[in-house]
C-alpha cells in the first residue's frame, strides 16, 4: 500500500457535504407525507447514507444489502450473489436505493431486479457518484451529488483494496499495475 | 458435414444440375448407375439385377444376405455419407436421410409444357410421344418411392428446396445450390433447434460476444442475441441497402448493446451506424462497448474480489 498515491483532492469534505445535503433536501420534498425505506450498497455507501439520512425528516427505516462475486468452475466470469440480503419487508414500500458509483450500471440492474421482485410501491435511486458515459444499461438515476471524474477516487466511503473509506473527502488514486 | 439429395423431374434439368453441383462442390455424385454396376452386384445375381431394374417390388425381397436389397442400399448409403459428403441422386434419399440434420434435400421440377419441350428436343419425339414419356417416367419414380417408402414421390414436406427449372437455368440453379451447401456449414438446423432446455442454443460471431454474454449471465440479466435488425438506409426504390443489428437486447431495460472489439478502423463506422439508428428510430436505447472499454470489463470481473466502487 502506498500513501503517496492518494493524489489530488476532487471534491472536499465541505463540498461533499453541502451537496449532500441539498440532495437530502430534494429528497425530504418529494418523500413529503410518505414513509421510505433507504436501502444501502455495502460497502462504500454507508457513510454517504449516514449523512444522507440526517438531512432527511421523513419517517424511514434503514437496511444494507451486499452481493459479491464469486468465481464459478462452470463460468468463467463467474456468478454475482447476495451475501447480505434486506432484513426489512419492502412490499408495498417507497424504496431510495443509496448507491456510492453508477457506472455500467449492471451491478445496479441486478439489484434493481432483485428490489422489483418485493413489489415495492416505488423504487428510486441515489448515487453520490454517477458515470453516465460507462453506462450499458439504460437506468435512470433519480438523485445525483457529483458525475465522476475520469480516473479511480478513494475516500468518503470508496476504497483501494479496502482502504481510504475513511477520508472525508473524495481524492484520486493512482492505482499499482 | 452437409450432403444433398436432389431428386428430379424427368425433363427438369436436374440430372445436368446435379452434375454442375457435384464439380462446384468438389462431391462425388451418387447416382443409380453407382447402384446397379457397384453395389448391388455384392449381394445381387445377374437375374436378379435385371429384375430390379424392372421391379420396384423387387427390392423388397429378401437376398442371399438376408437383407433386402431396398435394405442393402440404404445401409451403403448411410454408411457413404457417414464417411464423407456426396450428391445423392435419386434412391430415395430424401426419405433414407430425412431426419438428418445435415442433409439438405432438393426437388428440381418445371412445368409439363416445359419438361414436354425440353424432351421433345433432346430425344427428338413429336409431342404425343414426349408426353407420355414423361407420364411413364413420373410413374416409375412415383411407384418406386410409394412401394419401397409408402410415400409420395410429389409431397414437398420432403424437400428443403425446391427449384422450378421454367425460369432457372443449369448454372443458375447449381449455382444457388452451392452458395446455400457452402452456407448451410454455419447455419444448420440442428444448431437452431431447441436444446433440452427449451432455449435455442446460440452461435455467437465473435468470441468477445459470448464473453459479454456471460458478464450479463453473471449479473442474472435477461438477454437476447441480435433479435431485430433496423433498416438505416434506402435506395429511391425502397430497397433496404444498408441494416443495423445489434449484438445484445436486455428486455427489462429496453436497452441494445453493440460491441466493438474489433479493429478500431470499424468503430467511426459502427459509430455513424449507432446515430443513423437513433435518428431514424427515436426513443430506441443503444450503447457501445468500445474495445478498451471491454477489455477493462473483462479484466475487472477476471481479477477482481469486490464489484464495488466501479460498477
């Protein structure tokens, strides 16, 4: 690991946290007199849902999910599985998907098809970063904080092999070949 | 390995267009000359060979071998093409292979008018005599496919193709032929029917097509493989001279996919395709997957623990 390669600083704490904030507003607006249950991506969305949530006076629940993939013998690309599903019954629910990156967007998909098959009364998505151009599948996101910049970012949730999560702000990386 | 059976019409054209085939093949043509004179003579007599060629009936009884002779042909013929791929000419072929995934079957016909002309000319007989001729000649092919094989000679259910001589010629017909046998390699039947779970099994083009297919089997997304072709561009007559089809349709999200990991020099092209498509059908989702972009994704689900962060 090599601190060195934390490079420049993208988007500052302040910024990020300003503009979470007004995305919680946005949110609190639309959600006025309805319930919603905030669905966290494990892992490198839960501090963009921590402060999210707080800007949020709407009654609401909170759950995680997390999937992973794992290598399959009869696949070579393998399978992608929950490894943590929701403890939360959201049939009939207002759902907010809180997502760290939108890029391809096929992690999204299967989430997305998961989270349908509950039924929920609405399914929307937030994502503090969003990669339009990357996209494969055409996914509308409902709430963005920040398009991503052209090359790899740690911090503020977003990791290199499970570091920098802890950074309040969002910087560049320069990842080892 | 593709072999043709090709029964005809007597007057249609279709013993010289089996000839022209066998050359443009490079196949050897069985015919029932290759029968009578190589391989009856292993289980037939002379008194037998001369009553086959006068009965169809005959080749229901049994030979010395114990089989019949309709048998003894059957297993030669089987046992040819299991070895390489010919022209079978006549025999009743398309009823010996008819549920062989790589035989294409072929009917050669014309009209009586015309098949009437033709014999007039070649055997130089009046009318009345080339047409009862060919009267003689279809009831002889009829009778030895009804006796030997209970069926009609005429039912078109037996044949893949049929082409009627009246406005194709000997080349033009040979022609079409070997274009379909040369084509017929990757399009076969067999590949297209249902497998045992009841989905078509797929023949993708390129390699890098079913690596992205099994990216999106990974993620449980429904998809379906070049499923529509768009019409882009026109002549002033309305013929379509330029189509566009795209790799992968994700039905849920109502989104195509094109790959392009091809050479690079291709990709303005596709790219001018992609905006000619959106323009003319509006409202259609289409994206490319350029090389780099690809290989990326390949190499991200190849070395990677975690999907997080960039998906």
């Amino acid at each position: 690991m090599n601190a060195n390669a934390v490079g420049k600083i993208i988007f500052t704490a302040e910024e990020i946290q300003q503009k979470v904030a007004e995305t919680g507003q946005i949110i609190d607006a639309d959600y006025q007199g309805r319930e919603l249950v905030v669905i966290s991506v494990l892992k490198g969305s839960f501090y963009f849902l921590a402060d999210l949530t707080r800007h949020l006076t709407i009654p609401l629940s909170i759950d995680f999910l997390s999937i992973k993939a794992f290598p399959d013998e009869t696949n070579k690309t393998g399978v992608v599985k929950f490894v943590k599903d929701l403890d939360l019954s959201i049939t009939g629910k207002h759902v907010l998907l809180v997502e760290d990156v939108v890029g391809t967007g096929l992690t999204l998909a299967y989430i997305c098809q998961h989270l349908e098959a509950a039924k929920p009364a609405s399914l929307k998505i937030c994502s503090l970063l969003d990669n339009p151009s990357e996209r494969l599948l055409t996914i509308n996101i409902d709430y963005c904080c920040f398009l991503m910049p052209d090359q790899f970012v740690v911090g503020y949730g977003l990791d290199y092999q499970e570091k920098y999560r802890n950074l309040p702000y969002i910087a560049a990386y320069k990842r080892e070949k | 390995m593709v072999f043709l059976t090709i029964s005809r019409q007597t007057g249609s054209l279709g013993k010289e267009i089996a000839g022209l085939l066998a050359k443009k093949l490079d196949l050897p043509l069985i015919t029932h000359d290759v029968v009578v004179n190589q391989w009856l003579p292993e289980i037939a007599d002379k008194h037998e060979t001369h009553m086959l060629k006068e009965s169809p009936g005959f080749y229901l009884n049994l030979s010395s071998q114990g089989l019949t002779f309709a048998k003894h042909i059957e297993d030669k013929l089987k046992s040819y093409i299991s070895e390489q791929p010919a022209i079978v000419f006549g025999l009743g072929a398309q009823i010996i292979f008819s549920r062989h995934p790589e035989a294409i079957h072929v009917r050669i016909i014309a009209s009586d008018e015309v098949r009437t002309g033709r014999i007039m000319h070649d055997l130089r007989l009046d009318r009345s005599n080339a047409e009862r001729f060919l009267e003689l000649t279809d009831r002889k092919h009829k009778r030895y496919i009804s006796t030997i094989y209970h069926r009609d000679w005429s039912d078109p259910s037996l044949y893949g193709i049929t082409l009627n001589t009246d406005f194709i010629g000997i080349e033009e017909g040979a022609a079409l032929l070997a274009y379909y046998a040369r084509n017929k390699q990757f399009y076969s039947p067999a590949a297209e029917s249902p497998s045992q779970d009841g989905k078509k099994p797929i023949i993708f083009k390129h390699p890098s097509e079913e690596e992205f297919a099994g990216i999106l089997d990974m993620y449980h997304l429904d998809w379906e493989y070049e499923p529509r072709t768009f019409p882009i561009r026109w002549d002033e007559e309305g013929n379509v001279t330029m189509a566009f089809s795209p790799d992968f349709y994700l039905p849920r999200f109502n989104t195509f996919i094109e790959l392009t990991t091809m050479n690079q020099k291709y990709t303005s092209e596709k790219k001018k395709k992609v905006e000619l498509l959106k323009q003319l059908y509006p409202g259609t989702n289409i994206n490319i997957v350029f090389k780099n972009d690809f290989y990326s994704l390949l190499e991200r689900f190849g070395i990677r623990k975690d999907l997080r962060n960039e998906c």
